[in-house]
C-alpha cells in the first residue's frame, strides 16, 4: 500500500485498508535494469523484491536506486548528507574509516602511495596489525 493511499482513503473512511493494499512485486536478481524499469513503469511500482537463483531474498530495490544508479545520487529531505570528516575544535579531524583515502590524500596532502581504498584499510597497511 502507499503511505499516500493510506492518508487520502483509509483515514477520511472512503476505502477500507483491504481496497489499498497492492500485491508484492519480485523480481530475479538477473534482471537488467532496462527490463526491471519497464516493469515498474507498465505496474505502476516504486519497490520489488529481489530473488537470488535459489528463491531466497538477495535484497530490496526501488524506483529511486534505479534511477540514482543512471543519474547519481538523489537528495531530498529524507537523506541526511553524511560528511567523510569533522574538523573538531582542538583542530584535529575525526575521519570515518569507510572514507575514500584517494579523496582524502588530496584534502590532507599526504604523500604516502598505497594500495589501499579506505581510510581504515590505509591504517591497516600503515600499522600492519588490527588497532585495539
């Protein structure tokens, strides 16, 4: 059901909550998104169920992933921008370890080449051991 169809028909008493209530939609986790697209659009759906190759739930898709995955993030006033970094008053940097490090080498100008992906994966490499 819609959150909208909710509102508008149940709460004023015009429809029962039974009238409103759509089907699930499941898709393959094989499906191209072209494909899966044209479903949402002929259905009039803004969320499907994915299905992995042993009929078990691989995950969740909606209207929005799709569209954010041709034309980059959305945001609206449900998404909260997370920052990679915050500079804090003793002027050291709190960092997230999940951080691009490639981006963040740049910001801080470090020097240093590695392999690594994340800010964490760099401490990693940099102390060669699982800080505790």
């Amino acid at each position: 059901m819609y959150q909208k169809d909710f509102y508008y028909h149940v709460l004023k008493g015009e429809k029962k909550l039974e009238e409103i209530i759509k089907p699930i939609s499941f898709i393959p986790k094989s499906m191209k998104v072209s494909e899966l697209m044209k479903k949402f659009q002929a259905e009039q759906i803004h969320i499907a169920i994915i299905i992995d190759e042993h009929g078990g739930t691989a995950g969740l898709v909606t209207l929005e992933n799709i569209i954010e995955e041709l034309v980059g993030e959305i945001w609206d006033e449900y998404d909260s921008k997370k920052l990679d970094y915050y500079k804090l008053a003793d002027g050291s940097f709190l960092v997230n370890g999940r951080s691009d490090f490639d981006c963040l080498k740049e910001l801080f100008n470090i020097t240093n080449t590695t392999n690594s992906i994340s800010v964490a994966g760099y401490i990693l490499a940099s102390i060669e051991r699982i800080p505790m």
